[in-house]
C-alpha cells in the first residue's frame, strides 16, 4: 500500500513539476508572433506590444497587456484596444475535475466602430474572408450535456469604452467609464450581485449632445440549463445633467428563456421632477401652472413574452392626480396598444401654455401653423379608454368623463361623455388621416346645461350675467394638412333652445321703450329690473369660413318677440348682432310698462332692429358694447313722424293725395292716348297697302263729269 502511495504521488507530482517547469522555464512572450500570424491568417490584424505573463499559485491563469484589433487593409486604425486582461483558475479544484474560475479581468476596453457615407461598416473587414478557407462550425453532440456548470468568484470590465459613428446618419453614440463588475457567478439560481456604471454621449449633426449617466445595481440567478434567470432588488438611475435622477426599482423573473422567453414582476419610478428632468434633456416648458410635473410616480406589475407586454394594476401620481388602471401592448408585432386608466381630478389648464399677453395676428398665426401628424395617426393601432371623475379645461368643469379613442388603419374614432353644470355632454368624433389631409367629422350634443355657474368658472359673469338651462346639438366637417387648415375649413351647424333664460345687466325692454319714448318724446320714468327674462329661446348657428352667424334667434321676452341675427368672426376677433324686436298683438302692448304707445296700432306687429351690439368677441361687454341704431333710429323717427301726421291729418291728406292720384291718372290717361295717335299714324306710313294706297289716290283727284 505504501508503494501504490508512493506511486500515485509520483504521478501527481510529475505534471505540477512540469507545469512549474513550464512557467518558470519558457518565456510566454517567445509565442507572441505566433499568435499574430494565426490572426493574420484569419483576417485580422492582431498586435500584442504588451507582455503575455503566467500566474500559477493560488490561481493559475494567463495576462494579456497592450493588445490592439484592426483589419489587415487598415492596421493603424483600431477597431478595438485592451490595456490589460487575465483570467485566473483556481488550482486546487482542477485536480479534482472541477472547472472553477477565479477572476476574469478586461480593463481598458476600447471598442470604435464606424459606418462610411456608403453604409458600411469598419468591422465588416474582419469577415470579408475568402469563403472557400471558412470551415464549418463542430456540431454539438446530440448527447452533450444540457446543464451548465459555471463558478466565477468575480468578472470585472473596467475603465472601457464604445464608440459608434455613421457618417450617413450623422449620428454618433458613445458609452464611457464603462465599469462592469459580478461576484459569487454560478449557475446553481443562486443569487449573485452585479453592477455596472458608465456614461452615454448622443449626438447628432447640427444638435447639442445628450449626456446621461447610468447606474444598475440589482441580484442576479440562472440556473444550470440558462433557462431561468431571477432579477431582484434591482434598481436603475438615470442621471441627466443636475436634474435629479430618475430612479427605476425592478423585479423580474424570466423563465423558458431559450425556448418562449416570458417575463413577469414589479416595476416602479419613485418619486421624479418630471419637469427639471425635461428641461435637462433638452426641453423647457412653459406651463399656466410653474409647479406643473414636479411630481410624478408610478408603479405597476409587469407580465409578457415575446408577443405582447401588459402592466396590471398600474398606480400613477402626477402632481396631485392619481391614476390607476392597465397598460399593454397585445401585438409587439403590429404595436397594438390597449389603454384602461381612470382617475381622481385633474386640472388641464395647469398643463397648458400660459396665456400671451400679445394678440396674435393672422399673419402671426399663419407662421405659427402647426402640421397634423398624419404619419403618426396612420400608425396608430390603438383601444384606449380613460375615465375621471373631475377635470378642469379651459377653465369648463366637467365630471363623471368617459372618453374612448379607437385607431387603426389611419382611421381614428373618439367618443366623449361627461357631465357638466347639471347637464349631460356627448361628443363624438372620426378622424381620417389615410390621404394626404385629415378629414374630421363630428356630432355633439348637451342637455340641460346650466349657464350661471359657467359664465362664473369663465369668469365672465361680471360683465355678464346668464341663467337658465339650454340644450344644442352639432354636426360638422373639417379637412387638412395643418390646424389652420383644419379651422379655416371648419363646416358646421348647431341648433339650440331654453326655458327661463335670463341676461344681467342688460334689460331689453328696457332698451326697447327707450326707443319708443325717445321717438313719441315721452318722458315717463319707470324703474327697470337689471336684467332680460326670456320665455323661451331657440336659434341655428353656422360656423363656415372662420366665420360664425347665427342665422337665426328667437325669444319671448316679456311682452315682446325679440329675434336676432350678426356673425363672429374668428379671425379679426370681432362679432357683431343686430337685435329686432316687435310687439305681437296689441293686448300685449298694452301691458307694456314704461312705453308711450298710447292707443296706436303703430307699434304692433312691427320688426324694429334698432339694438346694434358689436366689439371684441374675446373681450365681450354687452352693457359697453350693445346700444341704439342710429341709422335705423333715424329712419325710424321719420315714419313715426309721418304716421302721426295722417293719424291727425288723415282725410286732408287721403283727399290731397286722391286730387293728385287723380290728376296723375288724367295726366297718364293723355299721355296713353298721345302715344297711341303717334302709333297709328306710324302704322299707316309703314304697312300701306296697293289698294289703300289707289284709295288714297282717287280721294285726292278732281271728279271728271
């Protein structure tokens, strides 16, 4: 047994002297062009002006220095450099079998790639080899083992770097300080850490770069056949310029990787500036609300596969709106997005550009002209539907909304409902974006909305006052390539009616027998209340060519019919209503309080378009902006004066004016006759016949006897 002993121990001594006699004996370096052919032969240009060095105890393991990479055509041109790698086995397990390695080091990577102005690239040169020397790949035994056994103490990539340009693109991409660092690697799914940490450089030709910095820090496991892998505890930190990072927490599970990889965990952003986070990137925004997209969260769970992609249970913070509901692609294919979210309350006016003190001009607005993205409407594929139980827009409040957006083919359909000052609204829309202008058409419709507390949210009640509940409805059609366009060839109608509507401070009655005094000289005072109650109200509006008229308007206010026509036009800003007024019978007129009608018919049944309001539309006052006709007020007194003339007057000029009618009738009864001598006189000179004209003749002869 001491022999055998002895024997066994000869035959492990022999190799462990041999491999020491190796390292120390032969110098690594003598192999060296060796190596450098054997790469030239394959295509490469292979230069190694560090020094190849052994290491053997604790570990065994080899060092490479100073090694650079190019294509033989270009030998000064680089494509990748290496300041130092080594790889250290631990040595005591290779007696046994076991494959363990200790430490795997690259430090000083530098990779450059480039494609031309022709398209290709820097590193196709290293395949271009002569097809006919390429050997094919050892196929893997059928009965090769599946699992994989790997023990790594720790990998390291350090100070490297990746550098891409494309000279047709004129894009360039660079990753910096890149610093890659696992510990405790094995495939046994147990959990091992990684890092990495590097900077990212994007440009483009004729634009400021993008600078970000990027930090991962997560546990990592993979089991024997890499067919699982488990992330946890992970976290991302995207840095851009001295905004405050965005933070990404993660966990994942990754099963079936090699076959049908699917994915399943928990994703969440904590707490960001949204808006310091834009603004670094690149873009400042300019909001009604300073303190707008200060705060943003999310958190979700994340479920997919290599077919679609859903976040479940989806909570999202922005600035003081809460969201909940589901995110998913279910075609990465075809990008088809479904969206379901609902939220608390929102105010959109925070969101949206704060109002310019300058008017713009048309002129202004024409430049400003924005261009509808057809492109990206035609490929949209897309079954959105977002609920909220209160928004704010342009300073409208509406509740309970329901919009739903569906899209696809270039063809997008929109339904809106929501209820809003104690009514009900309803709006639908089709947006068909498959030529080379949208074509939109759209039907809406409200219900019992309450005036008053809108005019207050618009902050128009001070100078107008409206109360009472309308209903309208709407259809109508626009088509173009800008949203200029889309409003200049805007084509709608829109019908309206109400019950107990009243206008503050305007009185129109009032106005109304102020004219008739002011024509019969009366000087009765009368209090007035400071407003107009109508009975009832319906009207029709057409909006054509920027321009808005309402063709027709009718309602009952007091006594009185009033009616009223005028336009709005959108692009001077500027509107203009002409408002006729008539007293239907003359019971009513004789309940009129404060007019001098006495007992005339004068004012019964007649249309007086005496009240002319026009100004800004943007800035409508109707006690500044509505007063008297004077051209129609004119004209006015004059027919009155007439009439009360032949009331007074009335036999003395009926009889004056039955001498002159008379006279005119002789006068004209002359004349006829006048005229019809000449005509017959004519008539004889131009058609005479033979035998009239011997008639003639013989009448004119002396009579032979």
């Amino acid at each position: 047994m001491k022999t055998l002993g002895k024997i066994l121990l000869a035959l492990i001594a022999i190799p462990v002297i041999a491999v020491l006699a190796l390292v120390m004996l032969v110098d690594v370096n003598r192999f060296k062009p060796h190596i450098e052919n054997a790469a030239k032969e394959q295509g490469i240009a292979l230069s190694i002006k560090g020094d190849l060095g052994w290491n053997l105890w604790p570990s065994i393991g080899v060092e490479i220095n100073d090694l650079s990479v190019a294509a033989l055509a270009t030998p000064q041109q680089p494509l990748a450099e290496l300041t130092r790698a080594s790889l250290l086995l631990k040595l005591m397990p290779l007696f046994s079998g076991d494959f363990q390695v200790d430490h795997l080091l690259v430090d000083g990577a530098r990779i450059n790639l480039a494609v031309d102005k022709a398209g290709t690239g820097n590193w196709e040169a290293l395949t271009n080899s002569d097809e006919g020397d390429a050997k094919p790949a050892a196929e893997t035994p059928a009965d090769a083992p599946a699992d994989l056994t790997l023990d790594i103490q720790d990998i390291s990539l350090t100070n490297s770097q990746v550098n891409y340009s494309d000279a047709q693109s004129g894009q360039k991409l660079a990753l910096r300080a890149i610093n890659l660092h696992l510990s405790d690697v094995n495939t046994r799914a147990e959990p091992f850490p990684l890092t990495l940490a590097l900077s990212v450089e994007m440009a483009q030709d004729g634009a400021a770069p993008l600078l970000l910095d990027i930090a991962l820090n997560n546990n990592l496991s993979v089991d024997a056949q890499l067919s699982d892998i488990t992330l946890s505890d992970g976290e991302l930190q995207l840095g851009v310029g001295k905004a405050a990072p965005l933070v990404l927490g993660y966990q994942m599970a990754l099963s079936d990787v090699q076959n049908k990889p699917a994915y399943k965990g928990q994703l969440s952003v904590k707490e960001t500036n949204l808006r310091g986070l834009l603004a670094a990137l690149g873009t400042e925004l300019e909001t009604a609300n300073s303190d707008a997209l200060k705060q943003f969260s999310l958190s979700a769970a994340i479920d997919g596969n290599d077919q679609q992609l859903q976040l479940t249970n989806l909570v999202m913070q922005l600035d003081k709106t809460r969201f909940d509901g589901a995110l998913a692609i279910t075609d990465l294919a075809n990008t088809a997005l479904k969206v379901d979210l609902k939220g608390d309350s929102i105010n959109v006016d925070d969101y949206l550009p704060p109002p310019s003190e300058v008017e713009a001009t048309e002129s202004t607005a024409a430049q400003e002209d924005t261009p509808l993205p057809l492109e990206a409407i035609r490929g949209l594929n897309l079954n959105a539907k977002f609920a909220l139980q209160r928004m704010i827009i342009k300073q409208m409040a509406l509740e309970n909304i329901l919009l739903t957006v569906n899209a696809k083919n270039g063809v997008v359909n929109q339904s809106l409902t929501a209820k809003a000052y104690s009514g009900d609204v309803k709006f639908t829309s089709k947006t068909d974006a498959r030529s080379d202008k949208a074509a939109l058409n759209f039907d809406g419709a409200v219900q019992g909305f309450e005036l008053a507390p809108l005019l207050k949210d618009l902050q128009m009640d001070e100078k107008m006052a409206l109360s009472g509940a309308i209903q309208a409805n709407t259809q109508g059609t626009a088509q173009g390539a800008t949203v200029n366009q889309l409003m200049t060839s805007m084509n709608s109608t829109a019908n309206f009616s109400g019950a107990q509507v009243r206008l503050a401070p305007l009185n129109i009655e009032e106005q109304f027998c102020k004219l008739v005094n002011l024509v019969t000289q009366n000087q009765e005072q009368v209090t007035w209340d400071a407003f107009t109650e109508m009975r009832q109200l319906d009207g029709n509006i057409v909006w054509r060519d920027q321009v808005i008229s309402l063709n027709s308007f009718n309602a009952g206010v007091s006594q009185l019919l009033l009616a009223s026509t005028g336009k709005i036009n959108l692009a001077n800003d500027k509107y203009e209503f002409k408002l006729p007024i008539k007293i239907a019978s003359a019971s009513e007129a004789a309940q009129l309080k404060g007019c001098s009608l006495g007992t005339t018919n004068y004012w019964v049944d007649r249309g007086l378009s005496l009240l002319l309001c026009k100004g800004s539309f943007g800035a409508i006052d109707p006690v500044k902006d509505c007063g008297f006709d004077k051209n129609a007020l004119g004209d006015l007194t004059k027919d009155f004066a007439e009439y009360k003339l032949r009331e007074k007057h009335g036999a003395k000029i009926e009889a004056a004016e039955q001498k002159v009618e008379e006279k005119k009738q002789e006068v004209k009864q002359q004349v006829e006759d006048k005229k019809q001598e000449l005509i017959n006189k004519l008539q004889n000179k131009l058609f005479k016949t033979p035998a009239s004209a011997a008639a003639s003749s013989a009448a004119t002869e002396p009579v032979v006897e």
